[in-house]
C-alpha cells in the first residue's frame, strides 16, 4: 500500500493517539467522542506500522499519504483545543461534531483509501510477474530456436526436433552413473534388430528392466537408427488408456488438453497417428506392463518398420522375451560398489575393504535393487555399521526385514496373483535354498491341498503360470514322448527359485498371524 510508505504517517498517528488519552484523562467534555476516537486510533496504529516496516524493506518510495499526514496534524490541533474548552455550550456542540467528523475519515481511510491502495498494488504485482512470464518465454523461444538451428545444421534433424516437440512420451534423463548393464545392453540391441515388431523384457521387480530400457533409448546407434521418433511411456498396473493417449498428444501441461469422447476414440486416434509416422522407423517404449492386452490396445496392427519394447514381471507367451541374465559376481560387486561407495571411490573409513563388500554382496542375492538399497544404506557408515548388518544376515534376518523398499519392490508381485497361486508360491519357502525341486513333490503336496488332479494337468499350469510371471524357473519345459513311461506330466519336471524370491515367501510367511499359519518354516542360519 504506497499510501503506507512514509514512516511520519505513523509518527503521526502515534503524537495523535497519545493526545488523545492524554486529553481524555484530563477532561471530562467530549469523552464518549475521545474515547472512540481512540480507539480507532489504537486499532489502526499497529497495522499501520506493520506495513511501514514492510515497505522500507521493499526499498519504496512515494508520497502519496502527505494530505493525510497533513489532516492528522489538523486533528492533533483540533484535540489540543478541546481540552480548553470548559463552560461553553457552543463550543462544545461545535468540537463535538468536528470529533465526530474526524472519527469517520480515519475509517473511511482504511475502508475506502487503504482498499483502493491494495487493488492498485496487487494489480501491479500482476503486472509485473506477467512482465517476467513473457520474458522466460522468449528465452525459452530463443534458445529453442538455437538448439533447431543447431540441430539442423549438424546432424540435418532440425525440423524432425521441431516436430517432435508437439508430442509427450519423451525418454526419461538416463541415471548419471550406470554400471553392470553393458552386456545385457548389448544383446538387448541385437535382438531389438531382429524382425518380430514386439519385444518382452521379463525380469522379477527391481532387476532393472526400466533402467535397461532407457539406456536402449539412449544408445547411439538406437538413436540413428530411429532419430527423433522414440516415445517412452510408462503403463504400470492399472492403466487408463484415455489419460496415457492424452499425454502423447499434450506434451506441456499448461496448453489446452485434447479430450477424448471415449477409449475408442483414444485408440482411434492413437493408431491414426502411428499410420502417420509409418513412413520412418519408431520405438515405442512401454514401460511396467502387467497385461498383454494393453500391448493390443495401444498398438493394434504391425505397421512396417516400427518396434514396440515392453518391460514386464510377465514373459507374454505370444510375444519374443528377452530375459534378464543373472549378474556375474564382478558385476554384482561393481553395482554394489558403486552405491556404497561415492563416485570417487573413496570410502569412509580405510578398514571397510573388499574382505567386508566380498562379504556383503552374497546376502544380496546378486539383485540389482537389493545390491543398491544395501550399498545406499551403508554409504558412509562406519565399519562397525557394516559388521552390524553382516551380523544380523548371518543370524537369519532377511534382507527384506531390513530393507523395506525391497520388499515393497517384489510384494507387488505377489499381490497380483489370484488366492490359490498366492498360497502355491508359498509353499515354495518350505524348500531348502538352492535347489532343484521335482515338481512331482509339488504335485504330492497340491494334490491334497488345492485338489490338483493326480495326472498333473493342475500342477503344470501353476508352474506355468509362475514361470510366465518370473517368480519360479522351470528347469525343463518338454514331456517324455512315451506315455507308458510316464507317471504322470510333472514326471523328470524340476524347479528352481532366485533366493531372493524365497525370502519373499518366506517373509510373506511370516507376517501372517499365527492363526493362520498352515506351514512350519525352520531356518537355518549359516555358520
């Protein structure tokens, strides 16, 4: 309020306010009139300096409150004369009004002047930050401009830039430092090149399917391979086509957003726009899908020359997959070092050597989430925090007991499967770790209680069924041609399971009340 500004306002109002009590106390005329107008007085004192403070620290300068100043100098004469009035019935009907009018400007001040004074200054406000929007527009515009004229003249891409920019699904910033992902990355750009026009990468939750995906879009030879026309979008579980579609076509978030009638008309739209772009290569990027009927929806028709790559926890049986293969032991150790450690390589303290990382990255289980949570949670801990943890992973607890991103990472598995495969996945903490398990053993025990069949026809399709979602790894996948050898499907049939996904039954166990609980789990610690 620049009314406000000049700090002899509030002096002012501060000589007045004190005139008047002095008055009142005095006197014994005009004290109704006195004591209001004190009263407003002490209400709009402390306001009144508030803001004085507040426009010093602004640094403004105005002189817009000098009549007023000047006015409560006339009101301090006019109170100084009441107190000299005594007997004068006149004079005191005459003062009495000329109080009463005074009382009414001080409000009218805050109710009409101080409000006005308020708009003004807000509308300025405005003014001012829609004067600096415009600004960071143009150097936006400016220096988009350089980046297309740059472009075009160093790799002729200028106008594919340009048009690139009116869609969403844009590649996520690839992680700083990257390590163990070389080899996979590798093989998963070979078998992007081949002819199917949909790829699967199936892993378990937290092996890195997502981080693997960005760096394919990042790839050098990826990126002249598919130029501007790589989109990456992520699904997750319960996708809404209409609002992913709407993403694509509404890249800023402050534009007006194309809204679809229906999921007909989102799809409609979609494959209206792949059809236009069917004339150069695409990658498309579906990130975390959990059903292959989204592949269907979102891209309906082989159009020449475009890829789709999907991330999934499921290996799709009607789409090529591309499985993660477990980390080697120096890989493993690279990736935990690089989490535990800072990105010099330094460590905390001389003592935590590679005997304690050795050490560590077993209870790990070579899973790529877990080998970084680990290391994160351990990064500049002393080695006694180190020998603490190693303590406590040798006496039984679970990496999932202690770390629970992890456990939040592979649950969501779990909790995607119906009740009968939730209990037959399970059941699999009952199996010591790092075994092959006949699956004639599963069928024993599922037989009496899920009501399998005794051929095995039940039993196989959960082991299928687990397979597909990367929770079990079925050892051999083809039955014995001779049926009087056979005893029945699961016969010469074995299974494995990544410690890590163990854990995850046997932790899942454990959290079930007592009541409940239909298995008994006796662990085995290490000595």
């Amino acid at each position: 309020m620049a009314m406000l500004l000049d700090p002899l306002l509030s002096e002012s109002i501060s000589t007045l306010t004190t005139l008047v009590i002095s008055v009142v106390q005095t006197t014994a005329n005009f004290k109704p009139e006195l004591e209001l107008l004190g009263l407003t007085l002490q209400r709009i004192k402390p306001i009144i300096d508030e803001i004085v403070n507040m426009k010093r620290k602004l640094d403004r300068t105005e002189l817009e409150c000098k009549m007023f100043i000047e006015e409560i100098q006339e009101a301090e004469k006019l109170v100084a004369e009441c107190s000299k009035v005594k007997r004068n019935i006149i004079k005191k009907f005459t003062y009495s009004l000329k109080l009463k009018v005074l009382n009414s400007k001080m409000l009218s001040f805050f109710q009409i002047e101080v409000q006005a004074s308020q708009s003004r200054d807000i509308m300025h406000i405005l003014s001012v930050v829609n004067d600096m929007k415009l600004k960071v527009d143009r150097i936006f515009e400016e220096q988009r401009d350089t980046t297309q004229r740059t472009g075009s003249v160093g790799n002729h891409r200028g106008s594919e830039s340009t048009e690139r920019e009116k869609f969403g699904w844009r590649v996520p910033i690839l992680p700083s430092l990257i390590v163990a992902f070389g080899e996979p990355l590798e093989k998963l750009k070979a078998a992007v090149g081949d002819d199917h026009p949909v790829l699967v990468v199936a892993a378990p939750g937290g092996c890195g399917k997502t981080t693997l995906a960005k760096m394919l879009c990042h790839d050098a030879e990826i990126r002249e391979k598919f130029g501007e026309n790589i989109f990456f979008v992520t699904v997750s579980e319960t996708p809404n086509l209409m609002m992913i579609v709407s993403d694509l076509f509404n890249p800023n978030p402050s534009d007006p957003r194309l809204l679809f009638q229906s999921k007909g008309d989102a799809k409609n739209k979609l494959e209206n726009f792949l059809n236009e772009k069917a004339s150069d290569p695409m990658l498309l990027i579906l990130d975390d899908v959990w059903s292959d009927s989204f592949i269907e929806q979102i891209f309906p028709s082989n159009i020449r020359g475009h890829k789709i790559l999907v991330t999934s926890r499921t290996a799709f049986q009607k789409y090529k997959t591309f499985r993660f293969e477990p980390l080697n032991d120096e890989d493993a150790k690279s990736l935990f070092r690089s989490s535990a450690f800072t990105e010099s390589g330094s460590r905390p303290s001389p003592t935590i050597n590679d005997d304690l990382v050795n050490q560590m990255v077993p209870w790990c289980k070579k899973h790529p989430l877990t080998l970084s949570v680990v290391g994160r949670s351990l990064n500049g801990k002393d080695e006694l925090v180190w020998k603490s943890m190693l303590k406590k992973l040798s006496r039984g607890r679970s990496v999932l007991d202690l770390h629970e991103d992890v456990f939040i990472g592979l649950e969501r598995s779990f909790e995607s499967l119906d009740e009968e495969l939730k209990q037959c996945f399970l059941d699999f903490g009952l199996f010591p770790e790092d075994q092959r398990i006949p699956v004639s053993v599963l069928l024993n025990m599922w037989v009496h209680l899920y009501d399998h069949d005794d051929e095995g026809v039940d039993t196989m399709a959960t082991i299928f069924e687990l397979s597909y979602r990367n929770l079990v790894d079925l050892m051999t996948t083809g039955f014995r041609n001779d049926s009087s050898a056979r005893v029945n499907y699961c016969d010469q049939q074995l299974v494995t399971q990544h410690d890590l996904l163990r854990e995850l039954a046997i932790h899942l166990n454990s959290k079930l009340p007592l009541a409940k609980r239909t298995r008994l789990i006796i662990k085995c610690t290490r000595r």
